[in-house]
C-alpha cells in the first residue's frame, strides 16, 4: 500500500506572501499527481493537477513534478485569507490496467493571516 | 462540474444499528469512490466501484459493505454500527479519461454513532 507524505503538517503565512507544500510517494510506480483544496466545512475540490516532469503554472499557483523522486510541490504567491484551507495531495498509478484509485496524503493545513 | 450528492447530510446512529448512506451522480462517470474523513488521517478509502455492479475494498473496509446498483448510484451500509465509525464521509465520482480519474467529491455526510 503506497503512502502519500505532505510536509509541512500547517503553515502560516502573510497575505501578499508564498505558500510552499510538499508531497512525496513511496511508489514507483505512481504516474499521476494531484492538489486538491478543502475549505473548512465544505469537500475536497481538484486545484492542479499534473502528470508529467516540470512545471504547471495557473494564475497564482504553480506545480512541480520530479517523477524520479515522486515529489510535487505546490506554490501559491501572493497569498490571500481566501487560500487558506486544508491542501491534499493525491498520487495514483492509473494507466490501461485500470488501477485508478488515488491514495491521498495527510494534508497541509494553511492559513494566510491578513 | 460534476454533480455527486449525498444523504443524508447527517446522521445520528445507535451502535449496532444498521446505517445506509447514498450516494449518486448525474455525469456518468465509471468511478466512485467512498471515503471517510478524521482529524489526523486525511481521506482513507473504504470502497470503490469501476462499474455497475462492481465493488472493490479500499484500504480500510472492515465494517462497510458497499453496492453499486447503477451507474448512477453508489451506497455505503454499516451492518453494526460502532463509535469508532463516528466520521465525515465523502462520496467521489471519477471518469478516467486519460487512464487517469480526478476526483469529483459530493458534500459529505456527518455521521455521529452512539
């Protein structure tokens, strides 16, 4: 059973500043990534997601992907109160032998105070 | 975006009771998934499904059952209901496009066992 590991467990930042968060797989077999954010009280809504090496970047979030170490990271610039909620990673194999399920990460928890 | 709904919202159970909790989707996607929530564990899966008809274990199905008689459909049944099953579940709906399923999450269901 893969397990799916997001540093830092919370983070406080100052609106206008950077949120980093990280995530790591123990599988090496993991093809696909994803950041999903959950505002308190409410489901956990897909943010980025992203596949292949490199770079994603939409409007103030950016993703990273290193397959060779299975992290991915998320940066959001220029923080505001609205961004602050729970963040989870999700890794899962997928592919044409149709083992979709994701295994998710404990979660990052991120509050932007103004 | 998806629709996934769910019922009840909340739920107050006895233990041992039996407790059913639905879930259905309007987007005829292939996948659904269920998912508890608790402080500390982020989203563990219980049970999914690939297809009408079809039920998986998740990684913690002990104590669940699920039936998915319909595409559109997908339920969670808790036989025996214990205290420790005291949770927030979520219902997901996933189409794997590309040999890969984002996750599209219903507004989740409180369920309190006594």
């Amino acid at each position: 059973q893969q397990k799916v590991q997001q540093s830092p467990e919370s983070l406080i930042v100052p609106e206008g500043g950077m949120a980093s968060l990280n995530c790591t797989s123990s599988d090496r077999n993991v093809d696909y990534f994803w950041w999903y954010r959950q505002h308190s009280g409410k489901s956990p809504k897909m943010l980025m997601s992203i596949f292949s090496n490199g770079e994603k970047e939409e409007g103030r979030f950016t993703v990273h992907l290193n397959k060779a170490s299975l992290h991915t990271s998320l940066h959001i610039r220029d923080s505001q109160p609205s961004d602050s909620a729970l963040y989870l990673c999700a890794a899962s194999m997928g592919g044409s032998g149709g083992n979709y399920k994701p295994t998710f990460g404990k979660g990052t928890s991120l509050v932007v105070h103004p | 975006e998806a629709a996934v709904t769910q019922s009840p919202r909340n739920k107050v159970a006895v233990t041992g009771g039996k407790v059913t909790l639905s879930c259905n989707q309007t987007n005829n996607h292939n996948n659904m998934y269920w998912y508890r929530q608790d402080t500390g564990h982020g989203l563990r899966l219980i049970h999914y499904s690939y297809g009408a008809g079809s039920t998986e274990k998740g990684d913690i199905p002990d104590g669940y059952k699920a039936s998915r008689p319909s595409q559109e459909n997908f339920s969670l049944i808790l036989e025996l209901a214990t205290p420790s099953q005291t949770s927030v579940y979520f219902c997901a709906s996933g189409d794997a496009g590309d040999n890969q399923d984002t996750q599209y999450f219903g507004p989740g269901t409180r369920l309190l066992v006594l």
